[in-house]
C-alpha cells in the first residue's frame, strides 16, 4: 500500500512540474493572438460582413457527396455477385439504381441543376 502512494505522490509530482513548466515557458504573447484565431475559408470569421456564399459551389459539394456515396454502395454489390444469389443480387441492384435514377430526375424537375441560373 506505501508504495502505491509512494508511486501516486510521484506521479502527481511529474505531472505538477510538467504544468508548472509548460505554463511558465510557453510563448503565449499579444503577437500570438492572430494565431489563435480561427480562419475559415479565405476570410476572416471574425468580421460581420456576410459574404454571398456560390451555390454552385454547394452544388458541386453535394453531388460529389452523392457520387462518392454511390461509388461505395455500388463496390461491395460488384464484389458479392458471384457469392449470392443472382435474383437476389439483380432486384438489390437494380432497386438501387432506381433509387438513383428518381433523385436525379426529382433535381432535374425541381431545376436544381441547372448550372446557368
């Protein structure tokens, strides 16, 4: 037991000078200050001013989103089609590509890929 608290009271004692020695050597200036500030995208989040954010860049984000969820869907259905069933596999398959095929036609309905508005 007197050397569980023995270790303990050393452990504590490392740990204290460690603190004591980062705080008083760290070099946290006024200079620092524009460090420590988070910076987002080219401006300065600071500020108040709304800048008009491109949709087209939103656009281009979310359908990256959508192919890159595709992408990992659509992999693991090609490695599985020898070790199923093919009814099984084919209705999978193509329900998910159905699936798709309504949300791309849904955007193209509601104009939301068009690129020139």
């Amino acid at each position: 037991m007197k050397l569980m608290m023995d270790s303990l009271i050393t452990i504590m004692t490392i740990i204290m000078i460690m603190f004591i020695m980062i705080t008083t050597l760290s070099k946290k200036t006024i200079f620092d200050m524009q460090k420590s500030t988070p910076f987002e995208c080219g401006f300065n989040s600071m500020s108040y001013n709304r800048l008009p954010f491109s949709i087209h860049f939103f656009m281009i984000a979310v359908i990256f989103l959508i192919f890159d969820i595709e992408i990992i869907m659509i992999m693991p259905m090609i490695i599985t089609m020898k070790t199923v069933m093919m009814k099984y596999w084919m209705m999978t398959s193509v329900l998910f590509i159905i699936i798709l095929i309504m949300g791309l036609m849904h955007e193209w309905k509601n104009g939301m890929i068009n690129w020139t508005e």
